[in-house]
C-alpha cells in the first residue's frame, strides 16, 4: 500500500532559492536553500569508506554509500560492512 503524500510547508506561489531533483522514476523532489537562522544547522564529522556521519543539534545524520546489485545478500553484505564502519566512527568520535 502506498503511503499518503504530506503537504509541505512552502507556500503557494512564492520563489525559494534551492536546487530541484527529477529522480529516474518521475518523481519531482525539492530542498529549499538553508538560509537565516537554519544556515550551518548541520555539521559535517567525518566520511570514511563511504559513510558519512554528520549531526545537528538533536540528530545523528548517516549516508553509506552501497554498490547495486541483483543480489539482496550482496546488499545486506554491504550494509553489515557499513554500519561495522559506522560503529567504530561512533566509538572513536565523542558526539
């Protein structure tokens, strides 16, 4: 079952500085400009091996970068890989 899409809270008909995504299957994606009191809200730590671990205030933010595959144990291989990585950067970094 697919999931309702949420309103966002941009409002109609005004111009926000930002950039504009159209991914591969059609979907239209925009990330308006971090400005005023939310510039530099997130702080970059660390990108090692393909993770990328970075934070805010409240959050811990994580991207890894996985190879494709046709295969799903590749996949999770990959994952296990990554959070392995991810774990040792959040032993070695006091956050």
């Amino acid at each position: 079952m697919k999931q309702k899409q949420k309103k966002g809270q941009l409002e109609v008909g005004k111009r926000y500085r930002g950039y504009g995504v159209l991914n591969e299957y059609g979907e239209f994606n925009f990330e308006p400009e971090n400005t005023g009191s939310r510039a530099g809200i997130i702080k970059q730590i660390v990108v090692r091996d393909g993770v990328n671990l970075s934070h805010t205030k409240d959050n811990i933010i994580v991207h890894m970068k996985i190879r494709k595959s046709s295969n799903q144990r590749d996949y999770l291989r990959d994952i296990m890989q990554k959070v392995d990585i991810l774990l040792g950067l959040l032993r070695e970094y006091d956050i």
